[in-house]
C-alpha cells in the first residue's frame, strides 16, 4: 500500500514526531539538543512558521507548528538535514540518522491545541524521566509558565485560557497536571468527524469497461467474439427500432 499524501496548506497545524533511526538515540547530550533546537529557530525565522511547543527527548522529538510562507515539507527538510549532517560529523557515523519520514497529524483548529500541548510537554513524564512536566528542561513547558516571549509563540494558547495573562498561566499549569487519555501519536488527524472526512482523498471509481474489454478478458475465441457481438448488436438494433414499428400499426 502507498503512502498517504501528505496535507499541507498555509496555516495548517500540525503535530509532528520524528524519530532516530531504529529509534537510536541520537539526543544524548545536551550539545545535540541545543543544535537542534538552534535549527528550529532558525527556520523559524526563515520561513515564518509559528511554534506552539516542543520537546526533545533521547531518541525523537515532537513538535507543534503552524505553517507560514514555506509548507511542512520543507521546513522539516531544512531541519532534519542540518542536524543529520551535525550529528554525522560530530558522532563519526553513517547511514540515515532519522526514521523514514517524520510523522505529521493535521490538527483541526486552536480549540485542539491545548490538549496535544500536554501531551507533547507530559512526554517525559510518562516515560519515568521525570515526575512532572516542569521538571524537564528540554521542553516548551517553561516557557508558558513563565510568560516567555518570542522562540515559543506563547500567547494563542493562554489568551484562549484567560484575557488576564496571570490567570491564564495558573489555568495552563492546572491542566498540565491532569494525565492524558488518549494517545496523540496514534491518531491520523486531531478534530471532529468533520475534518477527518475533509483530509481523506477521494476514492478513485474504477474505469468502466465498454463491451470489447469484457469479452477479450475472458479469453474467448475469435468466433465466438464475433458471434456475440452480432447478438448483442441485433439485440441493440432491434431495441432501437421496436418504437418505430408500433408507430405504424
């Protein structure tokens, strides 16, 4: 099977997941976190897309973007190229450092974001790094909680929380403690039935066959062939004419 085409249009967002080869681990250090990290600002600037989160653990990362000026595609392979070729040059390897293609989930609109952001930040909790969210320091998460500008496009999210940017941060660290129950890696598209129907291509009807293609695909003699095509077209002919002939009686 094929894989499916991906959906991209300006301003579309996205939950992304890329993983290491074979799911290696290729964010051991700290040094490799900041490069990648560095590459995502960088992009960020270059081609206009909009970060609502982030996290970085040792063998992925997940991100959640809405595009700009450059669709998904691209910014991605800006990304995932310069640090494969950082982490080649610096770590004496070779072959493919990231898994295939990264993994990109359409979310619908700004009312999803919320709960894919905690799931994105409660990674490492759920994985025993850590006991809670702030805890982990390659994350987004501190940046809501402290009201940090700029990298991290902040204020969609705790402005749909609350106008007052204090309560709204007390409202964001309250819902960042609550566990999750669904798993946003496994869906094909965040948001109601609606979008999920709007992102599935359309099925391609199958060519109907005129009456030439079904008798050669049964592999009928020559004879034959003609002889069912004489029937068939008297049948049609005579079809035709029966309306003229009761014309006349």
């Amino acid at each position: 099977m094929g894989r499916k085409p991906r959906v991209e249009y300006a301003g579309a967002i996205y939950h992304v997941i890329q993983r290491g080869n074979n799911r290696e681990y290729i964010f051991e250090r700290d040094s490799d976190k900041h490069f990648l990290l560095r590459e995502i600002e960088n992009r960020k600037v270059g081609t206009g897309f909009l970060l609502y989160g982030y996290v970085i653990m040792g063998n992925h990362y997940h991100l959640v973007l809405q595009s700009g000026e450059q669709p998904l595609s691209k910014v991605m392979h800006f990304i995932n190229g310069s640090f494969g070729r950082y982490y080649i040059s610096n770590c004496g390897r070779t072959g493919h450092v990231f898994e295939g293609r990264y993994k990109a989930i359409p979310v619908q609109n700004e009312r999803y974001l919320l709960a894919v952001l905690r799931y994105v930040h409660r990674n490492p909790v759920r994985a025993g790094i850590c006991r809670r969210a702030p805890n982990y320091l390659w994350s987004s998460d501190k940046f809501y909680r402290s009201n940090q500008k700029g990298f991290v496009d902040i204020d969609l999210l705790l402005d749909m929380l609350s106008t007052n940017r204090e309560r709204a941060i007390n409202q964001y660290i309250a819902f960042m403690e609550q566990e999750d129950k669904v798993d946003y890696e496994q869906l094909e598209a965040l948001g109601d039935e609606t979008f999920a129907l709007k992102l599935q291509p359309p099925k391609e009807e199958p060519a109907r066959k005129n009456l030439d293609q079904i008798l050669k695909d049964t592999g009928i003699s020559p004879a034959d062939y003609e002889l069912v095509k004489k029937k068939a077209l008297g049948k049609e002919t005579s079809f035709l004419l029966r309306p003229r002939m009761l014309g006349k009686q």
